[in-house]
C-alpha cells in the first residue's frame, strides 16, 4: 500500500528480497526505523530510505553484525565505509583460508575412503603395484619391537603430537598417517628395527615442531593389510616376492592407513592399511 508518498512495510521488504518480520525486528533494534507510525499500527518509509536499507542489505549479506552496522550507519562518512570495509575483507579472507582447510580436510578423508571401498575389489592375499607421486610428511618417532611392528601405546601418543602440532598451524587432524619403515634398519630376517610415526601433510608448513621428510615418486610394490600400522609380519614375505619378480627394493617404506580403528566393530585395534614398499627393477 503506497499512502501520501510513502511506502508500507510489506512493499518495502519486497522491495529488499526481506521479510516483513525482519523489518520489524529492524525496528525493534534500532537499526531502520519507519518515518511514520499511525494510530492503528500500519508503519511507512519514505522513498529516500531505500538506499539506507538496501546499504544494510549490502553490509549484512557481506556478514557484517547487525549491531556493526547499525554503528556503522549512525557513524557514517567515507573513512568510516573504507574501514570497514577493510576489516571485513580481511575478515572474508580469513575465512576463505579456513573453508580451504576444511575443504582440503574433507578431499583427504574422502581419498582413504575410496581407496578402502575399491581395495574389497582386489585378492587380499597378493601385492600390486602402484606408482606414487612425492609427498612430504610430519614424522615423530616411535619405538620398534625387534619383530612385532611399533609399540601400540607409543604409537597412538606419537600419532597425537603430530595431530596437535598441525593443528597449531591451523591444518585439520584429518590426514593420512602411519608408519614409516626405515630401509637401513632390515635385518637379514626382513624385519626393521628402526621406524617413525608420520602424517600426510598437503604442502611444506614453516614452524612445525616436528621435522618434515620426504616420501620419494616411485614405483611401489603395494600389499593390503587388516592390522596395526607397524605389524611388519608379512614383509620377509613381500621382500621375498620382490626379489623372485625381478626387483630391489629402493628406500623407506610407508605403511599407510586408510581406516581407524572407529571402523572396527571388535574394538579389536584393526586397522585397515597398505605397505607401500619402492621397488626399482633389476
């Protein structure tokens, strides 16, 4: 209803793409007030208020707080505009790198999952191979049992140091772990005595607590396993098998998980993972 040069609540909400309810609880606040009330309650603006609510609009949708920008209307110059709008770019920027986080977070649960859903599709009992590009990882040390894979106390506390540290630097605890064999450390028996807890990380992050390696691209010789990340029972074997077809193997090996223990109905500690051994062809 347009009445004398003035429009009611209900235009003017459609006006904005708001609700008649929001331009009351405007008013309530304090924030953007009709020029005129009458005795049966109708409320009206003036036509020159448009642009004054549809600058509230502008501010709000940039996520602005109603209470700054009814401060940033009674205060309203081109300093004040600049300032604001300053802060709230840094503040959108801000928020940009955290949805990126977050969204890099989700890509990396969502690779292990696959790769735990496509691994029912293989023999479980034979190795294949895989070629993997460069990655770098956050490692923590973890002691060895001579032959029974890592100390499952020890590993999970290590694991935890790593989660904190990147989650200090705003990275999500939501990448791949594990445990790094140490090439050198192989007895003649084929078991390690040396290895480090690791977690996947996206990119070098400066000021890490905790030393960054290098996981070289390689060919690997690849071997899914339903256990502990560390149980090395089955690499004299998987050496063995490397040898009879021809290869040597190359350098550290990941033993990477791509299930947790959450998913183990037993609460058994199984753990869905796959020994990645680099292999070079003789």
């Amino acid at each position: 209803m347009i009445k004398e040069g003035l429009i009611s609540v209900s235009e003017m909400a459609a006006l904005h793409g708001l609700t008649r309810p929001t331009l009351l609880y405007y008013d309530t606040i304090g924030l953007f007030s009709p020029v005129r009330v009458d005795d049966n309650g109708y409320r009206f603006y003036s036509y020159s208020q448009i642009p004054v609510l549809r600058e509230i609009c502008f501010l709000k949708a940039l996520g602005v707080s109603l209470k700054d920008i009814k401060y940033h209307m009674n205060a309203r110059n081109p300093h004040e505009e600049l300032k604001l709008l300053t802060e709230q770019a840094e503040k959108l920027e801000r928020e940009r790198h955290t949805l990126e986080r977050k969204q890099l977070a989700v890509q990396q649960r969502l690779y292990s999952y696959r790769e735990a859903v496509s691994a029912e599709n293989y023999v479980q009992d034979e190795p294949f191979f895989r070629h993997l590009k460069e990655r770098y990882v956050l490692v923590n040390e973890s002691p060895m049992q001579e032959q029974g894979g890592a100390l499952q106390e020890t590993m999970y506390l290590r694991f935890m140091e790593l989660w904190r540290d990147l989650q200090s630097h705003e990275f999500m605890p939501t990448y791949r772990y594990g445990i790094l064999h140490r090439y050198n450390s192989f007895g003649e028996d084929g078991y390690p005595t040396a290895a480090v807890c690791y977690i996947l990380i996206p990119e070098v992050i400066p000021g890490l607590e905790h030393p960054i390696e290098v996981i070289s691209e390689s060919d690997y010789l690849c071997y899914y396993k339903k256990s502990r990340p560390g149980d090395t029972t089955m690499l004299p074997s998987l050496f063995r098998w490397a040898v009879e077809h021809g290869y040597r193997v190359t350098g550290d090996i990941p033993d990477s998980c791509f299930l947790d223990a959450t998913f183990d109905q037993d609460q058994s500690d199984t753990i869905f993972t796959m020994i990645q051994i680099p292999v070079q062809k003789l």
